[in-house]
C-alpha cells in the first residue's frame, strides 16, 4: 500500500460547548461521546473534554469537544476555555425561554475571544418536550440565519440529532481547514 504524507494525517480540532445553565450542555456531550444520559444534573464539576474521532476523507479527524463543567453558574467561562476553538456549539433549552434569549450574549462573547471562522451551531435542545415548548422552531431558524449559524433541535434525552449536530460542525471545520491547506 502506498503510504503518503496524506495517508497520515491527523487533524485534531477543538470545539466547544456555550449556553446557560442546565439546557443539556453535558448530556450532549456524553450522549455524543459515550451514548449516555444522566437524570439529574451533575452534582460535581464534570469532565473537562471528551475526544471524538470520525472518519472523512479517508483521514482520521479527532474532534476535542470541551464542556464548561459549570463554569458558566458562576458567570466564569474563562477565556482558556474559549482559546484555539475551531467550533461551537450554542445551546439553549427550548422550554425555556430565557436560556434563547442569552444565545447573542454567548455569541458576542465567543466573538470577543475568537476568530470570526469558528464553525457555530445554534443548537435547541430538549425537543422532546414539545408539549412545554417555550421557543418555535421558526425563531431558532430565524436566530440562526440572521447570525450565520447552522441550526438544528435536538433531545440528549431521545438522541434526536445529536450525533448529526456534532457532526456538521467537525465536517465544516475539515472543509474550512483544508481549503486552507490545499
Ligand atoms: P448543563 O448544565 O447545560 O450541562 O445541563 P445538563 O446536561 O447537566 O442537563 C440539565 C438537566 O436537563 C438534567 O436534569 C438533564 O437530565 C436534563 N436534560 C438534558 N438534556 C435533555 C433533553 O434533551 N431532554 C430533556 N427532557 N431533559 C434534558
């Protein structure tokens, strides 16, 4: 088999998780990367990141998606936090209104700290509550188009559109960077 360069290489791509308190930032995270869902919120500082591999191209593409752990219940999402993302994820719970409404004040911030290149997803999630919904589709969509943000609902609970809402993002981040590199 020939072995290139090309055959080689390895991305790694840092994204990270935004939003208020509570809207399902974690359980994203370990629904996506362990296929796993917790009840009740976590009672301790949760893990730092999880890395994800997927496949494009032929090319191992490592995805390191960072939590905020509760950082943000303390108004204390450091800029460490933010430092090299190539992605985001900005998540807010459609059941609550309040948690849309601080989208733009997580977008600004995530703006203050990085590149305007960083691939964003606004993501609503707990969409399995449709019966307590406090926030329409077509306002999510409207959000994301006005700001340049993929969007999609999800459930972390039913698993609706988790794995795709990660991966979009790491597929947008290979295109930009290898248009980049080639
Ligand atoms: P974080 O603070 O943003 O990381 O939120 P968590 O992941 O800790 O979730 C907060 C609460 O919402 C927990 O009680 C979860 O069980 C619940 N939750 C998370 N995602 C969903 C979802 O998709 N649907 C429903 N119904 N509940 C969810």
């Amino acid at each position: 088999m020939d072995s290139s360069d090309d055959d080689i290489e390895e991305y790694l791509f840092k994204i990270v998780i935004l939003g208020d308190s509570a809207v399902g930032k974690s359980n994203l995270l370990s629904r996506y990367a362990r296929d796993e869902f917790n009840l009740h919120s976590k009672a301790t500082i949760g893990v730092e990141f999880q890395t994800q591999v997927l496949e494009i191209n032929g090319k191992e593409v490592k995805a390191q998606i960072w939590d905020t752990a509760g950082q943000e219940r303390f108004r204390a999402v450091t800029s460490a936090y933010y430092r090299g993302a190539f992605g985001a994820l900005l998540v807010y719970d459609i059941s609550r209104r309040t948690t849309f409404e601080s989208v733009t004040r997580w977008l600004d911030e995530l703006n203050t700290h990085c590149d305007t290149t960083v691939a964003k997803m606004l993501v609503g999630n707990k969409c399995d509550l449709d019966n307590i919904r406090d926030v329409s589709i077509e306002e999510g969509a409207k959000l994301a188009e006005a700001e340049g943000l993929f969007f999609m609902e999800t459930s972390a609970l039913d698993s609706t559109n988790v794995n795709k809402a990660f991966e979009i993002v790491i597929r947008e981040i290979y295109s930009n960077v290898s248009k980049k590199v080639l």
